[in-house]
C-alpha cells in the first residue's frame, strides 16, 4: 500500500519573511489623540503569493483524515463527507445574523431542530440542546443542569460526582469546575465499573455519577442497568459522556440503559471535521424531568415556523455564545441526512467489526497484550508492556516508529489502568486493507532493532521534538526568540 | 451476507462492507451481532426510527431547499453586531483553510506529523500577542464570552479573592455564561454602573467599591455600547493599587487604530476574534481570544504552543506547558477546556497576514470612519438621537422618538435587518438601537438604511 509521506520544508516563520514589520500610522481626526496607538504594530507585509506558499507549505506539514490512517483512540477520527464542506460555505447559511428576524432564518432553525430530533432519537433522550461548543462544554452544561435540577429539589447537599478510573480527563476536571467534589472509583478486574465499590461511594451527598459506554478500554458496561439502579436508588443522575457514541448507534440508546443526561460529540460520531483542534460540537440531551433547566433559547416549531424561545424560568441561561458552533451542527446535519438511520446503524457495526478485527490480528504477536475481556466495541486497548520489558521500547517509541511507516499513532498511555497503553480506534471508515498494513506495521516495528524505533521519527519533517525542552524553556511567540 | 446493504450513500463512507465476512471469519464469530452479545438484549434497538440514508444529490436538493429558507447579507442589509459581525473575507482565507491537511487533523499530540498546523498557531500566538500588546497568547478558547469566564477563573486562581468586577452594560448573554463559568468556585460577580450620559464606566463607584477582595475588574474597550472608555489609565491604576487584575476585552479589528490593551496595562485580554477572517456563521463558530503576561503563563487556560528544537537541534514546534490541562492534571487542571477553536484561529492567522501592519490599520479605521458617516447620517434625521457622547468605534447607539411602536418592524418591511433593541436588556434605554456598520456595507446598503429610517 502507498503510504503518506510528508514534505519537508525549513519554513520560516512570518515575521521572518517579511523584509520590514515595524509600523506606527498617523493618528486619525476621528479620534482623540489619547485614544490611540503609540505602540508599533509588528504584523508581516507580504504579498498573496508568498503568504499562500508558506501556508501551503504548512498544510503539507500536517497529517490529516485525508492524509491516512488516523485511529486515535475515543477521538473518532472517520472520513469527513466532502458534501458537508461544500454545503456548510454556502452563502446563505455563512452571511446570517444570529439576531435577524425569525422569518429570515428559517433554514437555519430547522437545520438545528432536526438535528435535536435525530440527535434525541439515536440517543433515547427527550430534549437536546446545541449550544455547547465541544464535548467538554457539554460534560459541563450537563453538570450545570444537575446541580439545578437538586438545587430546585432542595438537595444542595448533593456535592459529589463519582467517576470511574477510567474516565476521559475532562470528566474530572468539568466537574472541578462545576463546583463538585470527586469521588474515584476503581475498575474491576475486568476493567468494568465496579459495582460494590460504586454502592459504597453513592450517598446522600452523590449529584452525579459520570460514565462512557463501553468505556474508554471499549468494553461495554454490561451491568449498566445495575449501575443506574444504584444511582437512581442513592438520588444521583447519571452522566452519558458520548465521546464513545460510535459504537452504539442503532444498536442500543444511552436513554433506555437509565442516564439521564447525555452529551455527544458532533465532530466525533457525526463525521465533522476537528479542524486541527476545533471547533467541535457537544450537543447535551436530557429526559424530561430535567429539560426545564436546559440552557436558552431553544429551538421550537409551530405550525410549519421554527423559533427560538426563551421563555423557561428555570433554564441555567446560556453557556456559549449565540446558539453554538452553527457549522458543526450543519456539517453533522448533512452527514446525519447521508447515512440515514439504517447507515448509522451500520457505521457503529462495522466500526466495532474494524476494531474486533484489528484487535484479534494485533494481538497475534506477543508483543501486544490485550488486557481485560476480548470483546470489545469501536476500540480497544493494548499493552506493549512486553516491548519494553524486552528491549526497553515504550508506547511512545512505537507511537513515533508509526509516523516513519506514514500512518497516524494510537492514543498513548491512556486510561491510566493500562501500562504502555496504545488506545485504537480504527472506525468504520478505514478498509481491510489499511486495517491489514497497519497491523503488518505495528508487528514490524516489534521485531525492528530498537535503535532505530527509539531513534524514530526520522522522515517526518522534523525528527523526535524535545518537550521537556518546550515547557522548561518556553518560548511561545516570535518575539520570545533568543 | 450480514443483514441488508444500507441505502443511499452511506456505503460511500463504509469501505468494508463487502468484505464483512471474511472479516467475521477471520475473528472466528459469524454475525455482527455476535460483536454485540454484551448488550443486554432489553436494551437491544430492534429498529432505530429515522428516515433512510440519501443520495449526495438528494442531500444536496435538501439542504438548497433549506438555504433558501434563509435571507443573507448579501440578498438584505444587516446592521446587526452586538458578539458578531459581518466583515470581509479575503479569498486566500477560505483556500487555505480548504486544505484537509488542516481541517481533518486532530489536536496536533504527535509533534512530528503536526509541524504545518504548530507552526501556524505558533504564528497566530504571536501576532495576538503583538496587537493586544501582551507577552503571550493561547491558541484560542471558545468564544469572546467563555472567554470571560475563563479570565474571572483565572484572576480566582491567581489572586485567591473572590470578587469580580463586570459593567453593567454588558450583553445579558455574556453575564448568564459568566455566572455559569464561576458559579462553581464561589467566585460573587459584581456590576459597575455605567454613566448616562457617556456610555462610560463610572470610575467614581469602581474607585468608592474596589476593596482587598476584589479579584479582577472587567473592562470592554470598545464597550457593548461601542464606545471606547476615556480614562482607562485612571481605571487601571485604581485596579493595579488594589492588587486586583485588570481584564480587558477588546475589539481586535480596532487595535490598528486604538491603544492595543499592553499599552495601558491590561493583565489579561480576551476578545471575540470571528471577525478575523471568520464567517458570522449564524453566531458560531467563533474564536476566543486569551492573552496575558509571561508571568501568568502557568495559569493560563487552554493550549499553548511553543517553540523548541527537535533531537537533531532543528527549530520545531509543540503543545506545551501541558501539565496545566485536563488529559494530564484532570480535576486540578486550569480548565476542562480540550477541543478548542482552531481552525478559527487559523483563519485569523491567515487573515492577519493578508492585512499586515498597514492592513490592520486601514480596516480599523475604515469601520470606525463608515460608522460615524453613518451615525450623523441617521441622527440628521429628525426623530433620531445620539444617546452617548463617547467616541466609538463601528457601533453606535441611537435613540428614536418617532411614533412608530417597533423601529425593527418597519425596517424590516424594508428589507434592512438591524438596529438590535437595547431595551429588553437596558430597561433604561427606551427606544434606543444599536447599530452595526463595518466596511462591508456598500454605499447601496447604507442608502437602504436610511430610506427605511426616513420613513419611520
């Protein structure tokens, strides 16, 4: 298979290019003179085409989707539709005003609507709203709801979120945010939630217990009903962090396993690219009993009309600007309309026939240990724990090795539970055959010299790049330079 | 084969299907659904209730059918701003960022395979650090507003007071999300009045108020009115004598004209940075800007990224300073935040660069010369007023003493959308409108504007 192989350039950074940069303009009339700029601005003066090949020459520099393989474990990388780009830069949805008239946004309401509807019926909730920009926003949106929803209970005791071991990082630290106290719980020897530990940790005090299902290791929580009954028994709410969406849709719904609230990433599950970090997307949905709080304005139909309301005493307010990040919502729309609930349904299938497959013919060479149960859903975990026992090559080294072999590294060293983990998560969108090289690359790189794996990267643009030389020194604009 | 073949398109995005069995064969199980034995089979979705996949071109069809639904800009003058505004875009904007290079990558982890999207933002880091006149930059949080919430959290940390000063004219949306943001920490969020007669913040409360406990003071310069604050070097003494943080949110596309935040001693700036080569985009998606002293770096939020070398001593580029984030710190990070604004950021990069030092200069001061054009224009009509004295920027706010109920309405009968109505939010500001011109509007629009306004 031919493989990705990035261009090197020794691109210089803007400034650089720039013969001359230093400006201070004369002062305007309009303006007191108090008012204005004494400080040079220091922007590059460069003409359009040397501006298009230096970021041309940057783009090449980058690996994306479109680049090669990209299994990073609970990111979802699939295939970004083209149609969703082309739709989403259509003037009549770019030049529109979130305060124009409703008659004159129609299009753009009804886009939202039906991706609530589509978004409440993959995921068995009653209400979602939009406006969260990214799964984190949404994990702390959902947080902000049930603090209000025991708040109007008159629970304002109820402090705690308890979370798994293995839960995403955000998890903790939305819920630090939102004001609660944490409480860890560990997993069992299956790498599941453990429910004896569970019923100790819920109480009086329990707000939240935050959960992915299947977990961050990709087993599914088959005790999931069990785990909401204590919840629920305790007064909690239970959290749906949707990050793991991709291995359920169609098949089985956060709503009917017992959660009360869910958030799901559009720029994961709903194909939607990550823009090189953002901007994403973390819808929340809740049941009923929580949709009061739920932030506005929300998006309402009427006879054939849509329109925002605002008119919910209870509602936290709002969370994010305007109604949230609309292209995203668009974009997930038209891939949404694309697959169709039957196409979803087989996206999840064979994103969980991808990673089976991939797991069963990694796992043939000894090098990779699969801890925890074999079945697994969108992704799994493995160990190179023997790698390093004998030859001293961490999960790092393989995951640079990769990049020489023109493929996208595992998630490393996460969850936490798994020594030298490599977290990957193939999704429906790659072939057999990519699925096939990157299990012959990954084997190779076990049998290879060890030097040249811990030497690794050597064709990439620039060779291992020193981070503890990053953070102890930093140097975090041009300016900053010695 | 497993099950029927899904329709429409979808099989477009499935590369395997034709392929499953042997695929099932090679795992040593026979259906899909054996992969899916560890649900519970209550728990099983027999059928999921949604309309069937489509075709490219019927998506298409759909979705031309829904923009049309839409009236744009360009089919109506908008004088809509308030979070959001219309400003152009030059087409080396959306060509680079049509670069799936750029746009189908995830947060650049691994160093080596990012190096083009780094350096970018390296870039972008530098030029906001240059017109806000700070030390350093993020690579971008969500939008202007969390933005805010993020800074009040950030003065919490720093300063370990729990007080934080807002004025209170600021839009109600920007107060709800501050409230959220801080609600959690016991951080109280205090107003400061404005003076009626300016616009400006009313230095005399802020001085009489300000104590040991107060945390930050937040500052919009331009502010909601569009106004920019005359005695900012007054506000921030009496912030900085009290040991407090000076926050200040401005107005990007104004620093080439106006005193850049650093010049008069901000600690921290934070903006809306879509107007940087962003679409309106309907509100979204937006770009947080976040810039403070070198001195604050560890507490800052979001991603950082810095320069340093690679093992062979090559200048490369990294995320950095990555022990304040979540994936590592988890709950004692700075911020939850992880997916951020990016490509934004990239596209104010790429926007920057094409305007350049003179650029930046000309834009600011093509909008701020449009709207007073505009402004004397409309109050040279006999039922409209200018309701502040201030010097502004391309905002403004007018008062209309006509009989008509709904200004909007009749505006809108004439195919013009905007001012937006102060008075759900601003009680006080009866009848009073704010308008937003940039150096988007044509003469044309303008014209229209004022047709509308006549007849009012």
């Amino acid at each position: 298979m031919c493989m990705y192989h990035s261009a090197t350039f020794d691109e210089p950074l803007l400034v650089d290019l720039a013969c001359s940069s230093e400006k201070v303009f004369k002062k305007m009339e309009k303006l007191p003179p108090s008012l204005q700029r004494k400080q040079p601005l220091k922007l590059p003066d460069l003409d359009e085409t040397q501006l298009v090949r230096h970021f041309l020459h940057l783009s090449q520099m980058n690996f994306g989707i479109d680049s090669g393989m990209y299994p990073l474990g609970s990111c979802t990388m699939k295939y970004n539709p083209k149609l969703s780009e082309t739709i989403s830069g259509w003037e009549q949805f770019q030049c529109v005003h979130p305060y124009q008239e409703g008659s004159t946004i129609q299009g753009s309401l009804e886009v939202m609507y039906e991706v609530e509807r589509w978004l409440a019926t993959l995921t068995g909730m009653e209400q979602f709203t939009l406006q969260p920009a990214a799964g984190a926003q949404g994990e702390f949106t959902g947080l902000l709801l049930a603090k209000a929803y025991h708040e109007a209970h008159g629970d304002f005791q109820r402090k705690e979120v308890i979370l798994p071991d293995t839960a995403h990082g955000t998890n903790p630290a939305s819920a630090t945010m939102a004001g609660f106290k944490l409480v860890e719980i560990s997993s069992t020897a299956e790498g599941t939630v453990n429910i004896d530990e569970l019923e100790k940790a819920v109480s009086e005090n329990t707000a939240v217990f935050m959960l992915t299902n299947p977990n961050t290791l990709g087993i599914f929580e088959s005790d999931i009903q069990q785990i909401a009954r204590v919840v629920h028994k305790a007064g909690g709410l239970l959290y749906y962090d949707g990050a793991n969406m991709n291995a359920i849709m169609g098949k089985t719904r956060p709503g009917d396993m017992g959660f009360d609230m869910v958030h799901v990433n559009l720029h994961k599950t709903f194909s939607t690219p990550h823009g090189g970090g953002g901007p994403g997307s973390g819808p929340v949905g809740v049941k009923q009993r929580l949709e009061s709080f739920l932030p506005v304005p929300r998006v309402e139909e009427h006879n054939g009309e849509y329109f925002l309301s605002y008119d919910y005493e209870q509602s936290i307010g709002k969370i994010k600007s305007f109604y949230g990040n609309f292209p995203v919502i668009l974009k997930a729309y038209v891939y949404m309309l694309l697959m169709g609930g039957d196409g979803l349904t087989r996206a999840s299938e064979v994103a969980v026939l991808n990673a089976n497959y991939l797991k069963h013919r990694l796992t043939q060479n000894k090098a990779y240990e699969l801890p925890f149960r074999t079945l697994r859903k969108h992704e799994f975990v493995v160990s190179s724990q023997p790698l390093k026992a004998q030859k001293d090559i961490k999960a790092l080294d393989i995951a640079k090795r990769l990049l020489d072999y023109g493929v996208h590294p595992p998630t490393v060293y996460f969850p936490l539970i798994v020594k030298e983990a490599l977290m990957i998560e193939p999704t429906e969108t790659e072939s057999k055959a990519s699925l096939d090289t990157y299990v012959q690359i990954l084997h190779k790189i076990a049998e290879e010299d060890p030097d040249i794996v811990k030497a690794a990267p050597t064709t990439t643009p620039v060779h291992r790049v020193d981070e503890a030389k990053a953070a102890k020194e930093p140097i975090l604009t041009w300016d900053m330079r010695k | 084969m497993n099950g029927c073949l899904p329709t429409g398109e979808s099989m477009k995005f499935i590369p395997n299907e034709c392929l499953i069995d042997e695929m099932l064969k090679e795992i040593g199980v026979s259906t899909i659904d054996e992969l899916f034995t560890d649900i519970p089979s209550n728990l099983k979705v027999k059928q999921i209730p949604l309309p069937k996949g489509k075709t490219q071109q019927e998506v298409e069809q759909i979705l031309r059918r829904l923009a049309q639904k839409n009236t744009s800009f360009h089919q109506m003058p908008i004088f809509l701003g308030g979070g959001v505004q219309f400003h152009y875009i030059p087409a080396l904007v959306s060509s680079i960022l049509g670069r799936s290079e750029f746009f189908s990558s995830y947060t650049p982890y691994q160093a080596e395979a990012s190096q083009g999207f780094l350096q970018a933002m390296f870039e972008y880091q530098s030029m906001i650090a240059n017109i806000t006149g700070m030390e350093i930059a993020n690579a971008s949080l969500y939008d202007g507003v969390t933005a805010l919430g993020e800074a009040a959290l950030m003065s919490y940390r720093i300063t370990k007071r729990s007080t934080f000063y807002i004025p209170q004219n600021i839009s109600w949306e920007k107060r709800s999300i501050l409230q959220n943001y801080v609600r959690g920490q016991g951080i109280f969020i205090k107003e400061v009045p404005y003076e009626k007669k300016t616009g400006l913040v009313d230095l005399h409360f802020l001085e009489k108020h300000i104590n040991e406990d107060t945390a930050g003071v937040y500052i919009e310069n331009p502010n909601y009115f569009g106004i920019f604050e005359q005695e900012i070097n007054q506000i921030q003494k009496v912030v900085s004598d009290h040991g407090s943080l000076f926050v200040v949110g401005t107005h990007p596309l104004s620093l080439g004209i106006v005193r850049s935040p650093g010049e008069y001693g901000a600690d921290i700036v934070i903006g809306e940075g879509q107007s940087l080569g962003n679409p309106v985009d309907f509100g979204g998606s937006t770009l947080g800007i976040f810039a403070t002293k070198q001195k604050y770096l560890r507490h800052l939020p979001g991603r950082i990224i810095g320069m340093t070398t690679d093992n062979q001593g090559k200048p490369a580029f990294c995320m950095t300073m990555q022990t304040r984030e979540q994936h590592i710190r988890r709950g004692r990070a700075t911020s939850n935040i992880c997916t951020n604004e990016g490509l934004n950021a990239l596209a104010a990069t790429v926007y920057l660069s094409w305007l350049g030092s003179n650029g930046l200069y000309q834009v600011g001061k093509r909008n701020l010369e449009r709207a007073y054009e505009v402004k004397e224009r409309i109050i040279a009509l006999s039922p409209f007023t200018s309701v502040f004295q201030g010097d502004h920027f391309n905002e403004f706010v007018v008062h209309y003493s006509g009989e008509k109920k709904h200004l909007q309405q009749i505006l809108q009968k004439h195919g013009v959308q905007g001012g937006l109505p102060l008075e759900p939010w601003f009680p006080e500001l009866k009848k009073c409108y704010l308008f937003c011109v940039t150096e988007l509007h044509t003469d044309k629009d303008i014209e229209v504007l004022l047709k509308a306004l006549k007849e009012a």
